[in-house]
C-alpha cells in the first residue's frame, strides 16, 4: 500500500499535496505522537550541537 500511496501522491497537484500535507500535521499533533515529537526535537537539539555518536563510538561503547 506505501508504494501505490508514494505514486499517488507524486501524481497530485500542488493545492491537493498542501491539503494532504495539513491533514499528516494534524494527526502528528495528536496526543499519541507527542512523545515522538518531543523526541524529534531533542534529537535535532543533539545534531545541531554536535552531540552524537559516531558509528566508531557506538562500537567502542559496546565493547566489541
């Protein structure tokens, strides 16, 4: 169902992509995806700082 939905969308007009892209906001705005959000967030927080791991500090961190 994804990829026929990704073909769709690609196939709609701009005014009808804005009306999708509003109805996607609305649902992240729910209750259920804030954590999700937040997490995002603070995520991007992490990025933009510099805070994150590289993939030779995961393996270090590990242990292996």
């Amino acid at each position: 169902m994804a990829v026929s939905s990704a073909n769709i969308l690609e196939r709609l007009d701009q005014e009808d992509k804005e009306k999708v892209s509003y109805f996607i906001r609305l649902l992240l705005n729910k209750s259920k995806y804030q954590l999700l959000k937040k997490e995002l967030a603070e995520r991007r927080k992490e990025v933009q700082t510099g805070e994150t791991l590289s993939h030779e500090d995961l393996w270090k961190q590990m242990n292996v």
